[in-house]
C-alpha cells in the first residue's frame, strides 16, 4: 500500500511539474509550445522513474 500511495505522490507532482511548466511556456510563446513542454516533462520523468526503478519491479516480478 505505502508503494501505491508513493506512486501516486509522484505521478501528480510530475504532472504538476508539467503544468507549470507549460503554463510558464504558453504565456511567452503560445499553447502549442507550451504542450509541447509539458509532454516533454512527462516523458522525460517517466523516463528516470523507470531507469531507477529496481529490474525486478521493471521486468513484472515481485515488489516485496
């Protein structure tokens, strides 16, 4: 339970992170830029969350 509520912790800090980012975008260069940079945040937090996260939990096995 206390990974899932981790888990979760993370994923809407990232996605506050993004917004943020992309709301200060948006108001010097526009909506499209902005998205662009909030889609970028994402990918790239999914990204490090992945690399470093244990192989075992990657790979499916057993996170206890």
């Amino acid at each position: 339970m206390h990974e899932v509520v981790t888990t979760v912790l993370d994923v809407l800090g990232l996605l506050l992170l993004a917004a943020g980012v992309a709301a200060t975008v948006a108001s010097l260069l526009g909506a499209g830029p902005g998205l662009i940079v909030a889609a970028v945040v994402v990918l790239v937090g999914s990204w490090r969350a992945d690399r470093s996260a244990p192989r075992r939990r990657r790979a499916g096995g057993d996170t206890r």
